[in-house]
C-alpha cells in the first residue's frame, strides 16, 4: 500500500512520518496542493489525501479514477470545496477529520474575546511605542455576562462550559439540541438568541452563500454594545454590515478567526504590502477588531491529530472498505 498526501506544511510532516514509519506504509508527502497538474504524482499510488482551502477541480477526480484511485481522505472538517458530483461520477470515496480539538477552538474564541474586553490590541500597541499610561483603555469584565452560542456540537459544547467557568449566564441555540447539555439553556430560535445575548459565539457550519448569521437585520434586534465572535464559517456574517455596525457603536466590537473572503489572502505573506480587500485592512487597524488568519484549531495536538485520523480513514477505507468518517455524497 502507498499514499501520498499533498499540501503538508512543515509542522506536520513529523506526525505524517512517524505514522508512515509505526503502521510501515510508504507516504509521499508532497508540498505543493492537490490541482489537476499534480495530481499526475498520484499514479501509482492507492490514496490520496489532502488539506487546502482551494476548490478542487473536478478534473482532480477523473485522473484518479484513471488512476484506480478511489479514494480521498481531507485532513479538515470543511468538504464545502469538494465536488460531490464529480467524486459519485467516479465512484470515489471521500473522508474528513470530524473533530481534531473542540477544545482548541473554544479555548481560542474565549481568548479573543478576553483580548477585546480588556482593550489588549490597543494596550499591546501602547506598551510597544513605551507608553504606559492606563487611560483611556478601561476594560469590561466577563463574569455576569450572558453568552449565546449558536452551534452546540462538539466545538459549542466545549466553549459553554468554559464560559460557565467565568461565571457567565450561557444560552444555546442548536437546530438539534445536544443530549449532553442542560436543556434549560437552550432558546427556541436563533433570533431569540441574537436578542438576549451581551456576547454572541458562532460555531456553526456554513449555511450557503448569501446566508448569514449576523447581517443588518439580525444586528439592530442585538443588544447595544454586544459582540459577534466567528470560529465557525465566514460566510456566516455580512462584514460589512458588522463593520459598520461597530463603527456606529451599535456594537462593541468583534472577534473574527474566519473571513467570508480569506480564501487567497489568509495564511500568505503580505508584509509591507497593502492588502487586496480593503475591508479587511480596515479591520485590522480597528482596535475594536481583533482579527486572526484562521488559527483557532492551531495547536500541536489539533494539528497531529488532523495529520493521523486522515491516515487512519484512509487506511479503513482501503483495509475495510469504510471508515467511520466517510462522507454521504448524497
């Protein structure tokens, strides 16, 4: 049995190769994304498995198939950039990694937004230019707040019982209710949760293009001076709406790990250079954001455990013909 698993950064390649070496089977760990011109290095192999916000192009799956490769295993959640036509068309099989830390992102969404209570973007700038005075940076204090998290899986569910660890009254709302939780702090809908709520965390999937969480609307039914935090999906919030939202002081600001248009800009390079999206350097700048390129789930055991369980999907799939994180393609 030979894989070849494409788009590896550096800080994976040593869980790929001692998985390669404990299990004694050969993996071709290419740098480069999976495209339809690399995935001629494929041949020969018997599984592909791969890690790349990029769509893949749906002549990716008719080498494969040309190939006798039938199977593709992401080292990610998201399979929003994977044409499920062109997979059934060539009777190919496709696996994620449903869940490589909870806690990792949950714990992150909880840290920006202690950054933004407590004014530390603005603080951190301060300190660096040697100015140590406290005014006007005054911070708010989370316990007492009430929380609404909108996604109660396992992610949602992690960060509720952080946020009931600082002492905050937490809603939930959740189109399928979590067994594990208390049910009493779930609202019946979304909006009765935008509503409510002084702090509102996202930890849902996408809901398609054009259909978002918080938007106009759904903002001028929230709390004055209430904050968005976004882990799940970018697509979830109309930026500019929320932009403006804060800069009007409707809100008090935002914590965002996920942008509706990071595809290409996050996690590339761009110093001393001006920015393509010009509302994205707006809220950079704003110290009313605090902005990350997609890092909640960046941890040394977030990132083995992606690296492993794709194997080990892969493995299932080619050992038993199913793996327990298979997707339906419908």
């Amino acid at each position: 049995m030979k894989l070849i698993d494409y788009g590896v950064r550096d800080d994976e390649r040593p869980y790929i190769e001692e998985w390669s070496k404990e299990n004694q089977i050969e993996v071709k760990i290419i740098s480069d994304l999976l495209t339809k011109d690399t995935i001629e290095l494929a041949n020969g192999f018997d599984g592909v498995v791969a890690f790349q916000q990029l769509p893949y192009d749906p002549e990716i799956f008719d080498r494969m198939n040309d190939f006798g490769i039938k199977v593709i295993s992401l080292r990610n959640v998201g399979v929003d950039n994977v044409p499920f036509d062109s997979l059934k068309k060539n009777n190919i099989k496709l696996t994620n990694v449903p869940s490589y830390s909870p806690t990792a992102i949950a714990e992150y969404s909880v840290t920006g937004l202690m950054m933004l209570l407590r004014q530390m973007k603005q603080v951190i700038r301060k300190v660096d230019k040697h100015d140590l005075r406290w005014a006007p940076d005054i911070g708010r204090e989370l316990n007492g707040l009430t929380v609404g998290v909108a996604g109660t899986g396992r992610i949602g569910h992690a960060a509720i019982k952080i946020y009931q660890g600082f002492g905050c009254k937490v809603i939930a709302y959740d189109k399928y209710r979590n067994p594990d939780l208390d049910q009493s702090i779930y609202v019946d809908t979304l909006d009765e949760l935008l509503k409510q709520s002084d702090v509102v965390t996202l930890h849902l999937p996408s809901l398609g293009k054009g259909h978002t969480v918080i938007n106009k609307e759904t903002i001028s039914e929230m709390k004055d001076d209430a904050i968005v935090i976004n882990t799940g999906r970018g697509d979830l919030i109309n930026t500019q709406d929320l932009y403006d939202a804060v800069e009007s002081g409707k809100l008090y600001g935002a914590v965002m790990d996920v942008y509706e248009n990071e595809v290409g800009i996050f996690n590339t390079d761009r110093t001393g250079q001006d920015l393509p999206d010009k509302l994205l350097e707006k809220i950079i700048n704003d110290p009313k954001f605090i902005l990350s390129p997609h890092i909640a789930f960046y941890t040394t055991r977030a990132v083995k455990n992606m690296a492993t369980i794709s194997l080990n999907s892969m493995l299932e799939e080619l050992k038993d013909g199913k793996s327990q994180n298979e997707i339906d393609l419908g």
